[in-house]
C-alpha cells in the first residue's frame, strides 16, 4: 500500500473526528476496520460501553493497565497477525488496529497524544 500524504492523513483525521462515537466502532465511514484497510491505521475513539464488550466478549490476547488487545484476530498480512486494541487514557477511549509484536502502552498514549492534540 503506498504511503499516505500528509493532506490524506489530515482529510482521514477529519473524519475519524467527525464520527459519532457510539456507533459501533467495526463499521461504517471512520471506524476501525474502515481505517485499516484504507491503509489509515488511526486510532477512533470509541465510547466505554466498547471498550468493556470488547474486554469482556473473549479473553484479551494481551493486557497492559488501560490498553489490552482483543482475544480474536482480525486478519493476518504479510507483517503478522493483526488484533484490535483499545485504550483508556483519561476519561476518552480509543481503538484501532494493531500487530502483537506492536502492542506497547506508553506507544500508543503518544499517538493518541498527537492524533488528537492532548
């Protein structure tokens, strides 16, 4: 997949932003599934409702404080397997897709740190 530009990741932005959080964060225009496989691997934010189904429906394939990975995989391509992980940072929850060999909190509060501007 080629590389994004810098106006393409900002109109994506826009759209992640524009999205009403409470839909379910697998579909539509901005959510998780969508971004990745548009190549935009950026976090939505998600509501917390989300989040504990997502914690609660299998067992997590990973754990770490606020963030854990969802025990069923997505997909898998040619760099690894792919799973969906969420974040809680403050009082605002996050998900986007993530490889195993990725999953590191403190990565993922600092993109979340950029991509929204904390």
């Amino acid at each position: 997949m080629k590389e994004k530009t810098l106006q393409e990741i900002q109109e994506r932005i826009k759209i992640i932003e524009s999205r009403d959080i409470t839909t379910w964060p697998y579909t539509g225009e901005g959510s998780i599934n969508e971004n990745y496989r548009k190549g935009f691997n950026l976090w939505t934010e998600v509501t917390e409702e989300h989040y504990w189904n997502q914690l609660e429906c299998v067992p997590p394939r990973k754990f770490d404080g606020n963030a854990f990975m969802v025990g069923e995989q997505y997909t898998t391509d040619d760099i690894g397997s792919v799973y969906t992980v969420f974040i809680s940072v403050g009082e605002r929850v996050f998900g986007k897709m993530s490889y195993v060999k990725d999953f590191d909190l403190f990565k993922y509060r600092e993109q979340i740190r950029l991509q929204f501007s904390f």
